[in-house]
C-alpha cells in the first residue's frame, strides 16, 4: 500500500467533485461516502483501487495494487488540479449556484476508456437502465480490485473486445451500442492518447470513433479529461433545462443552450453540472 496526502485548492468538495464519476449508487467500481471515496480503475502500471478521505484541508491518499504508485501519483488530477475554476466569475442565477457548492472541481480520472465504456451505455437510453447494464457488465468482466475496499476493477478492453454479444443482450444492450463498445474496445490504445491532448484535439480523436458522437465525446472528456467546458450536445433534458434557467423558456433546442451558454465559455459544462444540481427542472 502506498500513503500520501495531498492539500487540494480550497475550497474543495471531495465527494461532490469526484461523485461524477460513480456511475449511480449500484456502480461496483466505486463507493462515496461522508468525506471519503474509493475507487478501482486500470492504470497504465496495472490494476488500482484508491481510497481518498478528508483530514481537514487535507485529503489523506492509499492506494493498492500494481497501478498504486501511479493512482496516488496522480490523485491531485483525480481531484482536480486542473480545473481553473478560480477563473469563473458568474452572474445572476449561476453566481448564486457557485456560491452554494463553492467546492465543485472537475476531475481528471486520466482513464478513457474507462469513462468511454459507460457512457456509450448511456447513449439514447434512460439513465436507470444505463446504470443497470453498466453494474452487470462490471459483475460480468470485472475482477475483484486489489486491496480491502471490496469493489470490482472496471472491465479491460481485451475483456470487452471478447464477449459475444448474446452477453451483451442479456444486459439490454443492442446491437448498435454492443458495437461501438467493440470498437472502442479495440481501439483503447489510441483513444487513451486523447487523455495528453488539449480538448479540441481530444474530442476529435475520440468522435474519429463509429457510434461516437459528440454526446458521448463530452461526457467521457468532462470524466476522464477534467474539461470544464465540454457540452454533452444531443442531451434529451439538458436544452430544457438549461432554457428554462437561464432564459425562462420552457422548452430549449441544441443550438439555444449553446447560445445561452457562450458567455460562459471554458466553463459551459461547470454551468450545467451547477443547473443540474440546483433541482430545477422545465416544467413538463
């Protein structure tokens, strides 16, 4: 086991910031609890699970396995060192947002296939049911993690290049996602390069990918890249929502919330995660 402790930027909320990337209270992968967040990845050195808890201004880091010394090499970017969050200067309703979770980072998980694989599940499929597939492809592939924290490793791209698709159907995946799952299995080596890219070029590289579109292109690149800025257009409650907030419309388009978005831009997806946090909703 590896031991360190990191003093992220104040302020820094450990469980809102990294609760973006547990995939619904069932995700075998991670667990968040009161000041503390465990989590099983693949690293580039071998399997890892992390345990992150706060001690005050700081966060207390253990890591097991092959991939420890590189899972707590990296846990500031896990916690989002990255995010010039500093530089967002609000107004209105998304000011009073910010000063409500003050201590909201992106993370940067560093992992793109990792995050790829459950948001190909999530593509234009309700997000309980996404949630549900993605717990039993872990319990299908996944392996115990290293460690004490009783989770399970996220499946490896060899593993999900292998299972035949009856699998699959078992866990409500059709054809169309099974596929792009396969090539994105296939492909991991050169979508994990998008992780040292700048985020143009990384949302390039990864909708080179058939099935891989700009829904999914921002969502893994939000996770797995830490980028702040990067809109899930194609969302089906995000225009909605994002109109009614910040223009009080009750129904948005694509292009609309780009447009209410652009004064905010390098921090368009912090303006969303903040609209999704405050619980309003368009009225139906």
């Amino acid at each position: 086991m590896i031991e360190l402790a990191y003093r992220p930027p104040e302020p820094f909320d450990l469980a809102l910031s990294l609760a973006a990337l547990r995939r619904g209270a069932g995700d075998p992968t991670m667990w968040i609890g009161p000041g503390e967040v465990r989590r099983a990845t693949r690293t580039p050195e071998g399997p890892a699970a992390v345990r992150l808890r706060s001690r005050g201004a700081e966060i207390a880091v253990e890591a097991w396995g092959p991939g420890a010394g590189w899972a707590a090499a990296n846990a500031s970017a896990l916690m989002g060192d990255g995010d010039r969050a500093q530089d967002f200067r609000p107004a209105g309703l998304v000011a009073e947002l910010h000063r409500r979770h003050p201590g909201l980072r992106f993370p940067r998980s560093l992992a793109v296939f990792e995050a790829m694989v459950p948001s190909v599940l999530e593509q234009k499929v309700q997000g309980v049911a996404a949630r549900r597939s993605f717990a039993g492809l872990v319990r299908l592939l996944g392996e115990p993690a290293p460690g004490p924290l009783g989770l399970l490793l996220p499946p490896s791209p060899e593993s999900v290049a292998r299972v035949p698709y009856w699998e699959l159907h078992k866990l409500e995946v059709e054809a169309k996602r099974a596929l792009t799952l396969r090539r994105a299995a296939v492909s991991a080596r050169r979508l994990e390069e998008a992780a040292l890219m700048d985020p143009e070029a990384a949302l390039r590289r990864l909708q080179a990918l058939p099935g891989l579109g700009p829904w999914t292109a921002a969502e893994v690149a939000a996770r797995a890249l830490g980028d702040a800025d990067a809109v899930p257009v194609g969302d089906y409650h995000l225009p909605n929502l994002a109109a009614w907030a910040l223009a009080g419309e009750p129904r948005g388009t694509d292009e609309r919330m780009l447009e209410l978005l652009e004064p905010y831009r390098g921090h368009r997806g912090r303006v969303l995660r903040l609209l999704e946090l405050s619980g309003l909703s368009a009225p139906r």
